[in-house]
C-alpha cells in the first residue's frame, strides 16, 4: 500500500559508523539494533518521523560497501543503493574519532556522483578534543556538516531542524478509519520468513539468502487487504532460548537482542504467523514452543507451513495429523500449506487472517453464555477435594483479543484445569472461535455477596 506523500531520507556510511544509532536517536524509538559488532544491519528498516505539519521517512541502512563476497552483503548493497534512489536527501555518518578512512572516501564519491544533497553528519564528538578530525571531513565536499554525538544527544536537534527545513508539507486529507490488523511473523532460522513477506507484499521488503540467521531487525510494512490494513512485521529467527544464551556468552550478543525485539513484537501484535519448513516432512519441537508463546500471550495464531512445494512426500493430513496429536492446543489452529517462492497458496492467507481476527472479536451475548455454562455444569459438576464442591454461578465475557471470559464460583480453586478444557472446547464446539485462544478467570461468589 503506498504511503502518503513520501519524502525519504537515508542514512549511508561504513559499518559501525553509529548509522543506526542516529536513526534511533531521530525516530525518537529504538527501532534498529544497535551493536559494536560491525554490519549488524542488513535490510532496509524505515520509520516515519514528524515535526508540525511536515513528514519524513527515514531509512536506515547496512555498511556494506566493499567486500561483497557473500550473497546477503551484495543483497545489502542492491537494498543501499535502492535507499539513495528513492531518496530525497542522503545523510552521509562518518566516525569522528578517526580520520577519513578510503571507505568513507569511496561512499562519498559514490554519494557525489547521484547529484543529491548529502549532509555530512560527524559522529562520535562529544567534547573540544574529538573535533580533530571534522575539517578533514568537511574537506569531502559536503556541506553543511553536523558534529554529534547519538550516544550524548549532542548536536541532534540542530540536525533534526535541517532535515524538515526542506521537507514538503503533509498532505490535508480527509481520513478514512480502517481497521488495522497487526501480524508477527514468526518461525525457527531459516523456514522462510522473509520470502513470506515478500510474497504478501509482492515486492521485495527484506533480504532473503540461504544463511540462516539473515534477518535481525524487526521490518514493519503495512498492505491492504479489502479494506484492512495488516501491518506486518518480519522478525529474526526464534532459536531455543539455550542457544540464544551460548551465543550471548561467547560474545555474540547479535542474537540476545534481536529475539528480545522478536519478543516485543509478540506482545505488540494481535495474530502470529507461525512459519515452519514443510520439506521436513513433520514440526519440530521448537516449532510447537514457538506456537506455544503466541498462545500463552492470547495471540491469535495462524500455522504457516511453507516450501510445501519441496516436501517429501507426507500428505497434509499426515502431517497436520502428527502435529495435533502431539500437541491438543493445535487443533483450534487454522493450517495453510504454502511455497512463498512460487507463490502457492499465498493469496489464500489474508482470507485466513481475517476470519481469526474476526473471532479474537467475538463476543457472546451474557445470556446466551450463561444458559452454554448452566448446560456445560449440568452434564459436568466440577469435582471437589477436602469435602469443598465447587460451584459455579455465573459468566460474562469482559475482553476480547484474546475472548476472556469470568466465571463467578464458589470453592474456585479446587476446579481442575481439564474442567476449565472441556468448558473451552465447548465454547468453541458453539461458537467460531478458530485460531484465537479463549482464556477463563474463576472469580469468588463471596466477592459478588
């Protein structure tokens, strides 16, 4: 879906520059992950940012400009070079505590050549000493030069005025309210995340390479879909939180900080696509803990099984059948078999999301609820212990996304969880409540008295 009256702003410059620092600092949100680590970023990650009537979207870019060996930093540097095409003005980072480096010179003959605006942005120059180096920098040609400091907050609001002082004014239209579905993208290193992306968006929005692990930031990018706007969200790979943990140790900290934006975003949205590798023939037990944080976060969950067009020749009923029999909570969740790569079956998913989105709205009139609990106790009386019989009164539906629903009862506690199961199921056996979990608080008859 296009967005309203763009006007892009990319920041270019080597690895470790503090790029994405900066594009940190001006979103006002930390977006981007930021490490020492040099060519953390790799795809495209944009954030629009707004002072009074005016609009900017800034893009914040990889550092790959040499040494295009692998296939993810040559697809880093098409997405760069992508970012100075569509953009209205360049801010070029430099490290001001060293000099000009032959890789800050070949970026700024580089920017030269496209005849745009550049603004040199001087990082790292946090007191008198550490101008050093700034007029060998202003001796690249670009003008005005900033001197700032992400990490102190120095010199970014003088920059952050000369960003908008060009900037067209926004657009005065009249808005229409849309409903706006916001969808994770979730799955273990390497099933096919990204291409899934791709393919909803029918553009190519991140990275795709064969190295698991390509994606770490969060990407965001909003499509229409029959008059619902999903806001869709690609996210770096779940591994097991051990894994997670050793690479953390071992000075890999890439990792810990990505599945914590991974974990945000779970909370952020309202339905999780869980993405899982069909040419293996069966889910991994990864896969199920994956589905099992959406669910245990009263997130609606949609089963994603991509490459279906390299499986090795289980049926879908096979394998939808192993997943549900190992795991009972599966069977409330809607299953596609898909291949992002050709596009099998892509189109079908909207249609899917809707409909759960639908049931995560669902409310069930009060009446009509308590006469589904009277039924459902007659024919199961909650078991007691120590002499105490549970007994339940009264139900109302108090939320939604997930539906909740409370339940007045005496002696509460002592009703085991395969009664509260079986009341659920029932719910769902009366209602459509497919791909969304149903979440039951027992409340004390005492405290209604």
């Amino acid at each position: 879906m296009k967005k309203e009256n763009n006007y892009y702003v990319a920041i270019i410059g080597r690895p470790n520059v503090g790029k994405s620092s900066l594009f940190n600092r001006l979103s006002g949100k930390r977006i981007a992950v930021v490490l020492d680590e040099p060519k953390t970023t790799r795809d495209l990650i944009e954030s629009e940012i707004e002072n009074k009537n005016k609009k900017i979207t800034l893009i914040d870019t990889a550092g790959h400009f040499k040494g295009a060996g692998t296939d993810i930093e040559k697809k880093s540097i098409d997405k760069i070079l992508e970012a100075i095409e569509k953009s209205s003005r360049i801010i070029f980072v430099v490290d001001g505590e060293v000099p000009p480096t032959e890789e800050d010179k070949l970026i700024a003959d580089k920017l030269r050549k496209t005849g745009k605006e550049v603004l040199m942005v001087v990082n790292k120059v946090d007191s008198q000493k550490k101008k050093t180096f700034t007029n060998e920098y202003e001796r690249l040609g670009f003008n005005p030069c900033f001197e700032i400091s992400t990490i102190h907050n120095l010199g970014i609001s003088d920059l952050n005025e000369e960003l908008f002082k060009n900037a067209p004014l926004k657009r005065e239209t009249k808005k229409i309210e849309k409903d706006t579905v916001k969808i994770a993208i979730l799955g273990r290193p390497n099933v096919g995340k990204s291409s899934l992306l791709n393919s909803l968006l029918k553009k190519e929005k991140a990275i795709v390479a064969n190295e698991s692990g390509t994606t770490r930031d969060i990407i965001t990018e909003k499509v229409e879909f029959d008059n619902i706007i999903f806001s869709l969200s690609d996210t770096a790979g779940a591994r097991k939180p051990g894994k997670i943990g050793r690479a953390y140790i071992k000075g890999q900290p890439i990792e810990k900080f990505a599945f914590l934006r991974t974990e945000k975003i779970i909370e952020d949205s309202d339905i999780i696509l869980i993405v899982l590798d069909g040419s293996e023939g069966r889910a991994t037990t990864q896969d199920l803990h994956i589905a099992g944080l959406a669910k245990e976060a009263g997130k609606g969950v949609v089963l994603v099984i991509n490459k279906w067009d390299l499986n090795p020749g289980v049926t879908q009923e096979k394998y939808l059948h192993r997943l549900r029999n190992r795991f009972s909570f599966m069977s409330w969740v809607p299953a596609i078999f898909v291949s992002a790569k050709n596009g099998l079956n892509i189109e079908k998913i909207p249609e899917i999301i809707r409909k759960v989105s639908e049931n995560q709205k669902r409310k069930i009139p009060t009446s009509k609820l308590n006469r589904i609990l009277e039924d459902f106790a007659i024919q199961n009386l909650p078991k007691g212990q120590k002499g105490l019989k549970p007994k339940v009164y009264f139900a109302s539906q108090t939320n939604v996304i997930p539906p909740t629903v409370e339940i007045s009862a005496k002696h509460h506690q002592f009703i085991h969880f395969s009664w509260r199961r079986a009341f659920i199921n029932h719910l769902r056996e009366t209602y459509d409540f497919t791909g969304t979990p149903i979440k039951i608080i027992f409340k004390s008859k005492r405290s209604q008295d």
